[in-house]
C-alpha cells in the first residue's frame, strides 16, 4: 500500500516537475561542456590504427611487414550484440 501512495504522489507533482525550466544555458558554460563531455585524441585512440576491414588483407600485411593482427570481432545481431 505504502508504494501506491508514493507512486501517486510523484504523479502528481510530475506535471509541475515538467513544467519547470532549466536556466539557461549561455555560450562559455556550452564551450565548458562541450570540452568536458567531447572525447579528444587522448581518449580515442584506437580511431588513429588504420584498421582494415578485409582479414585477408590484413594476413597479408601484416606477414609483409613481421606485425600481429589485433582482430575486433563482434557476434551476434549487427545492430547490437545480444
């Protein structure tokens, strides 16, 4: 019984939640964020590899040159792995 009463209580007071707006947000407090928030080179950089998406290229390569091949592989659904 307790947790209808405070489901219909968050109902309630859920419109005038809503309805409230969050200040604005002016240009220096976005390029502050933005620099937060934003991945840079640092964190991403497994974008610099110069991936291929041909295996047998990449078998071929990287017997030219004496290198391993790091293989990222997924299974399942190709719109998620599930």
């Amino acid at each position: 019984m307790k947790s209808f009463v405070g489901l219909g209580i968050a109902v309630l007071a859920w419109p005038a939640a809503a309805a409230a707006q969050p200040p604005a947000l002016d240009q220096a407090q976005f390029t502050k964020l933005l620099a937060v928030i934003k991945p840079d080179q640092q964190t991403e950089k497994w974008q610099q590899i110069p991936w291929s998406s041909s295996l047998w290229e990449a078998r071929r390569q990287a017997a030219r040159e004496g290198k391993p091949i790091l293989l990222w592989e997924m299974d399942g659904h190709p719109l998620g792995c599930v």
